[in-house]
C-alpha cells in the first residue's frame, strides 16, 4: 500500500508550485488590469472634452492635430491593452499546463506500480477517477481567476473613487440653517485656490445689510468670482470669517447653507430636459402655474412661448440650444422659483445684445427686491444703481460706496467708467453709420 501512497503524493505533488505560480502571473495581471483600465480612462476624458470642443477644433482647422492626440492616447491604450493579454495568454498558459501534467505523472507513475503488481489497476482507475474531481474545480477555479483579478481591479479604481474628499466637510457640531434674516459679512478674508500658490483674495472686510444690492466691478481676473463663492461655501476662507447674520458660516451645515443662497453663475447650465423641468430646479415640488409665473418675472415666458413646444421642449444637447442671455433667464426662473433670502448673480462676460441686457436687468431687479444681492458686473452701465458698488483689483478692495459717491472721487471706478462710456459712445456712432 506504501506505493499506493507515492502516487497520492505525486497528484499533489505539484500543488505548491501551482500556487506559487498563480500568485506570480495574477498579481501582476491584476497591476496590468488596473494599467488598460487607466488608460481606457484617458481616453474617453479625452473623447470626452474633445467631442464637447468639436466647434473650436473646425474652427481654428486643428483636425489633423487633433487626430494625432487621439492616435497618441489611443495607441498607449492599445499598448496597455496588448500587455494585459499577453500577460493574461502566459498565465493561463503556464497554470493550465501545470493542472493538465499533474493527472500525466499520476498516470505515469501510477501505470509503472501496475506494470511492476504493486499496484491494482482497480486502484489506479478509481484513483485517476477521484483526482478529476480534485482538478476539475481547480481548473474552473483558474477560468474565473481572470475575471475575478479584472474585477478586483477595477474595484480598486471604484473605491479610489469613493474615497476621493470633499473639499468642503461639515465640521462636527454643525448646525441646520433655518432663518435668515440676511447680513453678510466678510472679516479679514484671505483666499488662496492652491496652499503653493498665491493669495486670490487679501485681507477683505466688507459689512453688507439684508437687503442690500452690491455690485463688484474691476479687471478681469480681480477675484469677484471667487469673493461670491465663498458665501455658499463652494471653498473655505484661508483665512477671516465669512459670517450670515453675526455666525460664521462654517458652523452651519453646507446644504442648509446653500438652501437659503439663489445663484445665477457666469456660465448656466441646462440639462437635457424640457425648460419646465429645467425652472423646476429651483424647487422640484413646484406646480406647472408656479413654473410659468417664474418664468414670467425672469422675462423667460415671451421666448419659451415661441419654442416648438413651449414648456415642454426639450433643451441643452439633445434639443434646442439657447442663447446665453435666454440661458440665463431661465436661471434666473429658477432662483424665482427658490426664492431664497441670498441671491448671487455672476454676470456672464460675453456681452449680451441691448434687448436681452434690458430684460435680464429688469427681471434681476425685481428679485434683488428685498434680498441681500450681490451682483458681479461687467458693464458698469447696469450696476449704477446699486446700493453699494464694490471695486475689486488684485483681489483687494480699492473703493466702495454708491455711483455717485465713486464718482465724486474720480478714482479708479470713475476712470472704468470714463473708458467703458467712451467705448460704448463709440459702439453707438458706429452702430448710427
Ligand atoms: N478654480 C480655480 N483654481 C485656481 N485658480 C483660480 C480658480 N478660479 C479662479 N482662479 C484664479 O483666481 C483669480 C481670480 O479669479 P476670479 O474668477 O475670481 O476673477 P473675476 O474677477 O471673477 O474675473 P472675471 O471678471 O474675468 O470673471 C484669477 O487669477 C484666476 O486665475
Ligand atoms: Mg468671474
């Protein structure tokens, strides 16, 4: 029977080096999987971005260029791609062949015991029978190893994903926001984007009143945009103290803070879904009535009424496209539809035709009616009513105070405003001719 043993032995015998060698091809297999999905993801952020910037690539005639970043991100793909199958054809090459001469040796030696009668081939037929069951599963066990070391793989990618921070984190204690009375301050406030880089906004300190309409003008690139988006907390100061009505606004919750904030940002987003749904963002509950009066107050109605579908046409990549100063009466419904005590309002840069300017104007003075309203504007023209008008340079407040005050000092607002009226005379003259 002691030979009966030795062939026991001999169908196990490869085991260790069975398991050795599967930990060596799928660990590597496993780094090789996370290596294409990489750069598959490349490639399709890049299809992506490019795909969305198809007009700018017709028209500066960058097709060719273009075509060669592809062919770039795409043949390191087919690269990746050619070294996981490579990799994934050697490993299951070598761990089959393993599992296929285990069973020969048996049958090997298990035959030379029969040949010399130490063995009964009873024994050996029944046993060459018990070891398929041993190495059947192995073998399936081996098929599914590729797909679970894929799988593996891109779970790590998943949770890597998952695990990515928010910037902004509720602090412990924090607080739900429920009434707003609606002063806005910002005390000693230093922003910078990127801890290396230097400082966006210095030192500001600004007291606004609920109710108040403040507009910030000055040189592109001054820091408004980054000023208005610190109140819902979009970035945290560096440092001062953001404060709504006497509280610093880290204690309270972002989404409550946010709850009470309209925005209108410099570029709007629409979905792909019908306007109505779009205005219904303000508010999801809102009724189809409440929808249209939104729409009415933004000076939306006239021209949505005008679509093919009215309310019901579907806008943004699948449907019509708007213009920038339509887009931004729709969000300007919206914020109709949130009304929200805090109101934000990023003017767009690009200039809007005179019409347009005239009814986003209107619309947006009827919201700022008895809100806190800050109001980033590019042409000063639309702004010289505003109850506080804040210049920013350099990410510093150079001159506050009314229209008439700023002017009265013949500063930097009254020289923007020499050159802006200049320029706009000048627009008229050649617009008469
Ligand atoms: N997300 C960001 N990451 C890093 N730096 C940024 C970011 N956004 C803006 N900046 C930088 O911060 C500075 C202020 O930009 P900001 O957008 O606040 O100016 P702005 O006054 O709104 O200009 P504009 O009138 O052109 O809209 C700029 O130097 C800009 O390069
Ligand atoms: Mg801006």
């Amino acid at each position: 029977m002691v030979y009966g043993s030795h062939v026991n032995v001999s169908s196990i015998a490869l085991f260790p080096i069975y398991g050795f060698s599967v930990k060596y091809f799928y660990s590597r297999l496993r780094q090789l999987t996370r290596n294409r999905s990489q750069a598959l993801a490349e490639v399709q952020g890049h299809l992506h971005e490019r795909v969305q910037g198809v007009p700018v690539t017709r028209g500066f005639a960058l097709e060719d260029h273009e075509q060669k970043q592809f062919d770039k991100r795409n043949y390191h793909y087919l690269d990746r791609a050619l070294k996981f199958t490579n990799w994934n054809a050697k490993s299951y090459a070598v761990t089959h062949t393993i599992t296929d001469i285990a069973p020969l040796l048996v049958v090997a030696l298990g035959g030379y015991f029969v040949i010399i009668g130490n063995v009964s081939l009873g024994t050996l037929v029944a046993f060459i029978g018990y070891m398929d069951r041993v190495y059947q599963p192995l073998r399936r066990l081996i098929n599914s190893m590729t797909q679970l070391t894929q799988s593996h793989a891109s779970m790590d990618r998943v949770f890597e994903f998952m695990d990515e921070e928010y910037d902004i984190i509720d602090s412990p204690g924090a607080k739900t926001l429920n009434t707003v009375h609606g002063d806005v301050s910002f005390e000693n406030v230093s922003f910078k984007y990127d801890d290396e880089e230097e400082e966006v906004l210095k030192n500001i300190n600004l007291n606004i009143k609920k109710g108040e309409t403040v507009a910030l003008v000055g040189m592109s690139g001054g820091g408004k945009s980054t000023l208005v988006s610190l109140i819902p907390r979009f970035y945290d100061v560096s440092k001062g103290k953001v404060k709504l009505d006497g509280v610093d606004i880290r204690n309270y919750k972002a989404r409550s803070l946010r709850n009470n904030i309209g925005m209108v940002l410099q570029d709007n987003i629409l979905f792909s879904e019908s306007i109505a749904m779009n205005i219904r963002i303000g508010n999801p509950q809102a009724t189809d009535e409440e929808v249209v009066e939104a729409a009415k107050a933004a000076n939306a109605h006239d021209f949505i009424m005008d679509l093919p579908n009215g309310y019901e046409t579907e806008v943004g990549e699948r449907g019509v496209k708007l213009s920038g100063g339509q887009k931004q009466r729709v969000a300007i419904a919206r914020v109709f539809l949130k009304n929200p005590p805090i109101l934000i309002f990023d003017e767009a840069t690009s200039a809007l035709d005179l019409e347009s300017e005239h009814l986003i104007q209107e619309a947006l003075e009827k919201l700022a009616h008895n809100r806190t309203t800050f109001i980033v504007a590019h042409r000063l023209s639309t702004i010289t009513h505003a109850d506080r008008i804040v210049l920013m340079n350099n990410g510093m407040v150079m001159e506050q105070g009314t229209h008439d005050e700023l002017m009265k000092k013949q500063g930097y607002y009254y020289d923007l405003f020499q050159v802006q009226e200049l320029s706009s005379e000048k627009e008229n003259e050649n617009t008469i001719q």
